[in-house]
C-alpha cells in the first residue's frame, strides 16, 4: 500500500495572524470572520482551547470565557496566497501535492517512490517540518496509509512533531481514539454528538450508520464512513502551474540592441498574458542571454540580469523602457545566441487587469500624428468622415465632415453577420435596359454577371417643393452571387446603380 503524509500547519490563518501580531502569542488569540463582537471564531490556538472556547463560537462568547481573548481578521487573499507558498515549498518533497479546499493549513504530499531519494519516511518528514519551520511556520506531520485516518490523527496532536506509523492496524487503532472536537465538524453536529456522549471516532463507528445519516445529517454518516475506511480517496495532485518563461535561439549572434528589444517583446507579450489569466501582474523580470562562445575565452557565456518595475505592472511599455536602459548600460563582450525571459508575479488588483484588458491596441497620439502629416501633404478635407442630416433622398442624408481622431470601438451587440450597404455619393448611370434580353440584364457592361433575381420596387417619391422625385429601388442579385442596389428614375427614364450590400 502507498504511503503518504498529512501536514498540518495548525491553525494556519491564526499562524498568519500572530506573524502580524507577535506580541499576542502567549496567551489566547482567534481569528474571527469579521471585526465585530458578535462574529464567530474560526481558528484558535492552544491558550484558548485551555479555556474551553471552541470554533463555532462568538467573540463574545469567547470574552466570557477568557477575558484576555485578543482576535483578528485574516483576509482570503492572505490565505490564498500563503497556500500557494506552501504547496510550492513542499513539492521539493515529493510531486503529489495536494491542499486541503475547505480548511486551509492542511496538505497532503503522496510518498510513492521517495525512497530511493530519502533514506527514511521519518527523516523525509522531519525534513518537511524543518524546512517549514524556517519560513516561521510550524506544521505536525503524519506519515500513514489512509488518507482520513492522516488528517484525523494529525488534527489530535496538540504540537508540532512529526509522526510515522508503522503499519495500518496501528494506525486504525489510533484513529479510535481521536475526539470529534479536534475535527472540523459542523458546530451543530459536534454538540449534539457530544451531549449524547459520543466523544471519539470509536464511540462514531460504533453507531449504526443509517441511524446516524437520519438523525445527524450527510455530514455525520460520511464521517462515519471514512473513519470506517470505507472511502478511499487517493492524493489528489494540485495542477502545476505553467512556468511563467519564454526563449529563442537566434539564428546568428546579435548584438545590437534594437533587435534584442525586438526579441525580448515578443517573448514577453505571451508572459503577460499568461499572469493577466492567473489575475497576478508583474513583479520581477529576468532577462537570461547565451553569449557566443569563443576560443580562449574563460568567462562565463550566459548573463542574467533582473529588473524590478516601481510596482507590480502589466503595461509592457514600462517594462520595455526598463529593458532598453539596461541593455544601453550593458557592454557585452560577445553576441547574444540565446535569449529567455521570465518572470515572477503576485496578486493583480482590479485596476491593473482592467488596464491590461482595456488597453487599446492604437495609440491615440500616433493617430493624430498620422492624420496631421496626411492634411499637411494632401490638404484639410483628406480626412474627413461622414455625418448625418436630414434629407430626403439617400445621397442628401450624410455629409463629410473633417475627422480629429478615430471613435473607439463600440462592443458588438449582435452575434449573426451584419448586412452592410455602401452607398455611391453620386448614383452611376447605367446602360439601357432592353426591352428583349436574351441572357439576363447586365448592369455593367459585357464582362459583368447578369442579373437573375430583383426584389422589389421600394417606392421613395417627395422633392416637390424643389424637384421633384420619384424612384423604384431594386435589390438585384448577379449570377456571381453579388447583390447590387438599384433604382429606376421614372421622370429621366433611366436605370442607376446606388450601391452594393456586402
């Protein structure tokens, strides 16, 4: 059977805590849901176990029991990020990483094929509690064989210590001494067990489980299942994020500096996105070149250098400026063959995730620069952009209008293929249309499709005040699948092309 290990960093919100506030450690300290009086307790350290205060209970609950109760809030981000740390530390010990997902503080680290690594399952967990305990966390280890009988023994001990069963019925004699107070039970169910004088997991395999499941609810009779080993759950690995590093061979030694930044932009646009997607930004840039080796040449061929930006940032422009400084101060004594960039990112806030998700892919200002050099070259009317007005035929509802700069992007509203018409400023006189066709009407001369289908007329008559007009709009279709939008003038008698639908 495999072996493996529960680590239990006891109480590790409060841990969190009392690294804020040093000063509270020796006496009884809790960590609440929120700063008010009547919040509840969540975790607690020993000092407030001696005084009967429980999770479950109110601050000022707590208060009756020990007046020198002092409690705080750890914050989720605080949480989640201190999870992280630790899963990355201890995948130094073994690949099978997996972090408790309602009671943060608790791992468990699969010890399938360590023996060839460690000469032993106790010093492999020794090891685990020393390394933690030079981070200033203390942690209890427990090396069993069943995933809840683990978590369920590492939870009875009341120090830090680490813990190595030797065989499975050792093991599940252990479990039956565990009280249900130490678990992390539903208040409600761990009261009512105990006034029923039901105090270990030996006194909850004893009780007839459909009894239990009715009575106690889900939460109780799974309990009872896994005590029993009766769910048997392996390690399940936390996912191993992806490294946040990009490289490229250079085809021929580089030196110059343009061409470096060239490359060093295109391997750290796919970084950023990738720490947009985890919701970090960008704390530490490391720049990793691979000098052409030559002959005689002692020194070292790879140069590492790393840049910090003010604060952690996603704007590539900031990050780029700080390339280009240090590579112009840089004097490098051979071409770059290789180059890599990595990086190391924390917790984003809103507002720079936002900025990278917004950030416009034009520069407004180089618009403007654009638009200027085309008016000074082509004159002012070179730019312009149609608006609206009223008129009554389709030709005298816009005008052109100088253009300043581009509108932004509107988001799209609908999904489906919009139709566009494009419309002809002046309609284009078309040939004749005779009376007789023999292969279909051509609008435009003989090296045109023929059209094979019109739908309409759409009426637009009016103009009387001044000329007045009256025109048959058509929507003809060609044999090459293009339609065309046309009108017959009924007072010149002629046929007119006004523009086509895309």
């Amino acid at each position: 059977m495999d072996r493996l290990a529960c680590i239990d960093l006891k109480a590790f919100p409060l841990q969190l805590l009392l690294k804020r506030e040093p000063q509270w450690a020796d006496g009884p300290v809790a960590v609440v849901e929120e700063d008010k009086p009547l919040a509840r307790i969540l975790w607690l350290n020993e000092h407030a176990r001696a005084c009967g205060i429980l999770p479950g209970m109110r601050y000022s609950a707590g208060l009756a029991l020990a007046a020198d109760l002092c409690a705080g809030v750890v914050s989720a981000k605080e949480i989640k990020e201190g999870v992280e740390q630790i899963t990355g530390i201890l995948r130094d010990f073994g690949p099978e990483v997996e972090p408790h997902e309602k009671e943060p503080g608790m791992f468990w680290l699969g010890a399938r094929g360590l023996d060839l690594v460690f000469p032993s399952l106790r010093k492999w967990a020794s090891r685990i509690r020393e390394k933690l305990k030079r981070e200033n966390l203390w942690a209890a280890v427990v090396v069993g064989f069943d995933r809840f009988a683990t978590y369920a023994l590492v939870r009875s001990l009341r120090d830090s210590r680490a813990w190595v069963l030797k065989t499975s019925e050792e093991e599940h004699e252990y479990v039956e001494g565990v009280r249900l107070d130490r678990l992390h039970l539903p208040p409600n169910v761990r009261d009512a067990l105990l006034a029923l004088g039901v105090m270990t997991l030996g006194d909850l395999i004893r009780l007839p489980p459909d009894g239990l499941r009715d009575r106690f609810g889900k939460e109780a009779h799974t309990l009872h299942q896994a005590a029993r080993g009766q769910k048997h759950v392996p390690v399940q690995a936390a996912e191993l994020e992806e490294p946040l590093r990009e490289g490229i061979y250079l085809e021929e030694s580089e030196r110059d500096v343009g061409r470096l930044m060239f490359g060093i932009k295109r391997l750290l646009d796919p970084i950023l996105q990738k720490l947009a997607d985890r919701r970090q930004a960008l704390a530490v840039l490391v720049l990793e070149m691979k000098l052409e080796r030559r002959a005689n040449d002692l020194d070292p061929n790879e140069r590492i250098e790393q840049l910090r930006p003010a604060e952690p940032t996603l704007d590539a422009r900031q990050l780029m400026d700080l390339v280009l400084l240090r590579l112009e101060a840089l004097r490098l004594r051979a071409g770059v063959t290789e180059l890599a960039v990595s990086a190391q990112g924390i917790q984003a806030t809103q507002k720079q995730l936002d900025l990278f998700a917004e950030r416009p892919k034009r520069d407004p200002a180089a618009q403007k620069r654009v638009f200027a050099k085309l008016r000074a070259e082509f004159g002012d009317q070179a730019v312009v952009h149609a608006g609206l007005r009223e008129g009554h035929l389709p030709e005298g509802s816009f005008f052109w209008k100088p253009l300043e700069a581009l509108p932004q992007k509107p988001k799209p509203r609908l999904t489906r293929r919009t139709l566009i018409r494009r419309m002809r400023a002046t309609p284009y006189a078309l040939p004749h249309r005779p009376k007789h066709e023999e292969d279909g009407w051509q609008l435009r001369g003989r090296d045109d499709a023929n059209v094979d289908q019109l739908q309409g007329p759409f009426v637009l008559s009016g103009g009387w005040w001044r000329v007045e007009q009256h025109r048959n709009y058509y929507f003809a279709r060609t044999r090459k699948e293009e339609w065309l939008w046309v009108f017959r003038d009924t007072q010149r008698r002629r046929w007119y092309l006004h523009g086509r639908v895309e």
